[in-house]
C-alpha cells in the first residue's frame, strides 16, 4: 500500500526554530524527499484536519498543526524513539471517504505492527479508527473517555454525537466490549446509561474514576482501541473545545490514563479528537495538555512489559474456593508488573472467534473473590461471552 499518497507533508514552520537534540522533534522521524520505511517504525502519528462531522466544531480541522507545534517542544523519553509523523491525512471528498482513509491506512499500519496514533478532527473520525479492524477476525473492546456518551439520541444527531451509536450497531459486529470513561451524570441522557447497562457495557462516571483511579487501569488494559475526546477535560485544564465543561478529569489525571493505555500491550490504535484552537487562549494550554498526554502515553508505550502467556513462570497462578456456582475463580498474576488477570469460562463451552477469555482485573477483584463475592467484573465479562 503506497500511504505516502494519502498525507501533507509536515509544514517546516512548525519546526525550524527546534534546535535541541534532547527535543521530541529531534528524535523521531519525518517523511522527506524519499517516504521512511513505515513497517520499521513502532509509531506512526497522524494529524487529522476532518471537521465535517460537526457544525459546531468547525475549527476543529486547524488543531492537528497546533498540537504538533507543542509535542515536538517536549523533551524525548528515556528510550529510543521509532517514531514516524506521517503528516496530517488528506481529507476525502466527503467526510465518509475521509473516514474510509483512515480504516485503510489505520488497517495497514496494525497488519504491520505499527501504532497509528492519531490526533485532531472531530470526534465522529474514530469510526474509521474502529472499523480498520473490521476484517480481522477478533472481537474488539473499546475504550471511550469523553463527558458524553455520543449515542445521538438528540434530535441533530451530528456525526460527532452519534458515532457511539455507530460504532454499537455496526454490521458485521465485531464489538466485544464498549467501556465509557469519564463521563458526568448531569450531561447524559438515562436511556444512554440503560442501554449502556442493558449490554453490560463498562460505564465510569468521572466522580468514580476520581475516587481511586488507579481501578481504570483494568478497564484500559482490556481496550484494543482508546478515543479520548477532549471534552472529557474540565475547561480550566482544557478551554479549547466548544463543548468545554467547567468540571471533569484535571490535565494530570488525562496523562496518567495515557500513561495506562501506553502500557497496555493489547491496545493497538488510539485517538485525540475535538481540539478547537481557535477557543484556546493562553498560550494554546490545551494544545500542551494534549501533547503531554501524547508523550506519556508514548512513554508507556515504551515502558511495556508483560507477554501474555500465562502457563509460563511469568506469571503466579491463584485458585479461589468460592461457596456456590462456580466452584472456583482463576487469577494471574504477572511477576514482571504485579498486574492482575481473571479467568471467565465460556458459557456451555462456547467460544466466540479466538477471544481469550483471561481479562484484566485488580488486586481489589481478588480480594473480593476470597470474601466469596463475585466481582461485577466476571459477571459482565461472562454475559458479553454468551
């Protein structure tokens, strides 16, 4: 597939003033004369300039420059960098097409073992994000951190507000899991959150995640994908988004979800969407908070460690008594990272595709196993199996 066809070159004003080695810029790749080898990177950023979802959040297509601008001021991580800018994506003659790009070259880029990580445009644009992974054969979770949940049960139905319930009732249907992070009771529609619940779908609402976040980490390590809209950031972190909410995640707890996510060996795709500079005052602050989660998030990215094969001596394998059906829970622990897995058997013995049936969970999850409780956790994991 010849990707160079589909992207902008990286205009040199960005970074003609980067003198320092230590620098993000410095350390990474970009596209020149002759387009990099794209399958010997472990990274490919793309910036998106698609605002055609919204009519609200037009300028939403000047954000992908911007949030460039202040990730490659940062300083690179302590690893070596192999990471490739692949400028920002061409838009389609129609926001579909546009769409249909992404699924293409987000799917080539997975095939070959390289993270499509994608920032700008609007949120609608992680439907083309999910469906790269359409012919894949695999069942897919996904992780949405936003203060909404985009189900279009207003009377617009705009794109980015809808593509929740695009994502859901996409045919064929390969979803496996849908958890919503963040999001604020008093914005959300009751028959979201019952649909939500009536699938068995993960939904944290951001007063939950505050109260002991490091219980999202589970819930990120189970996702194949991450959509992170902006929205989710309270608007004195986060002023530039049209939808901006005086309460929600501070910068800091945004950069240490990436920070999850980046360690998360499953995830293979994630998005940064509904960025408006044009509402970012003070020196683009949102821009920065959105780099810096990049950059954790590629730091995490770095930082992976576990293997996933659990019959090995990585891995301490506990067996719980419980008082009534099922007779018994199976946990793993990882040596390497002290994270924790449970077992789910399949219902009757069916088995869906090649889904592994061992999910992340907590240390909390085990505990409440060995007071004879089954955690929720098991409990929606195996309904989604049935």
């Amino acid at each position: 597939m010849d990707v160079k066809i589909f992207f902008s070159k990286v205009s040199e004003k960005i970074f003609s003033d980067i003198e320092s080695n230590h620098s993000f810029f410095k350390n990474i790749f970009l596209p020149g004369p002759s387009f990099p080898d794209i399958k010997k990177a472990d990274v490919a950023l793309i910036g998106l300039e698609e605002s055609r979802g919204s009519s609200r959040n037009e300028k939403a297509n000047m954000g992908a420059n911007v949030i460039r601008e202040k990730l490659y001021r940062l300083k690179k991580g302590v690893n070596r960098y192999k990471i490739v800018d692949l400028g920002n994506l061409r838009n389609g003659h129609s926001l579909d097409e546009t769409n249909l790009r992404i699924k293409e070259v987000c799917r080539f880029l997975i095939d070959n073992d390289v993270f499509p990580l994608l920032f700008g445009g609007t949120h609608d644009l992680d439907v083309g994000l999910y469906q790269a992974y359409e012919d894949m054969e695999k069942l897919v979770s996904v992780l949405n951190v936003d203060a909404f949940i985009d189900l279009g049960f207003d009377e617009k139905k705009e794109r980015n507000h809808s593509h929740v319930n695009t994502i859901l009732t996409h045919q064929p249907n390969y979803l496996f899991n849908f958890s919503q992070v963040g999001y604020q009771s008093y914005l959300i529609d009751p028959d979201s959150l019952a649909m939500m619940e009536k699938l068995y779908f993960d939904t944290y609402r951001v007063g939950k995640l505050r109260q002991n976040i490091s219980e999202m980490e589970p819930i990120i390590r189970d996702a194949d994908m991450l959509s992170f809209d902006i929205t989710a950031i309270r608007s004195s972190d986060a002023p530039g988004n049209v939808l901006a909410q005086p309460f929600g995640l501070t910068g800091e707890e945004a950069c240490q979800l990436c920070w999850y996510a980046g360690l998360n060996e499953k995830l293979s795709a994630a998005g940064f969407f509904e960025y408006n500079p044009e509402l970012d005052m003070y020196n683009y602050k949102t821009a920065s908070v959105i780099a810096t989660m990049i950059w954790y998030f590629i730091e995490g990215f770095y930082h992976r460690k576990d293997h996933f094969s659990f019959k090995s001596n990585y891995y301490l394998k506990y067996v719980v008594s419980m008082p009534d059906d099922p007779d018994a829970l199976i946990f793993y622990k990882s040596k390497l990272s002290e994270k924790w897995w449970m077992e789910v058997p399949y219902p009757n013995g069916k088995k869906v595709f090649d889904r592994n049936s061992i999910v992340p969970c907590s240390y909390a999850d085990y505990q409440k196993a060995m007071l004879g409780e089954i955690p929720e956790r098991w409990i929606h994991t195996q309904a989604r199996l049935m």
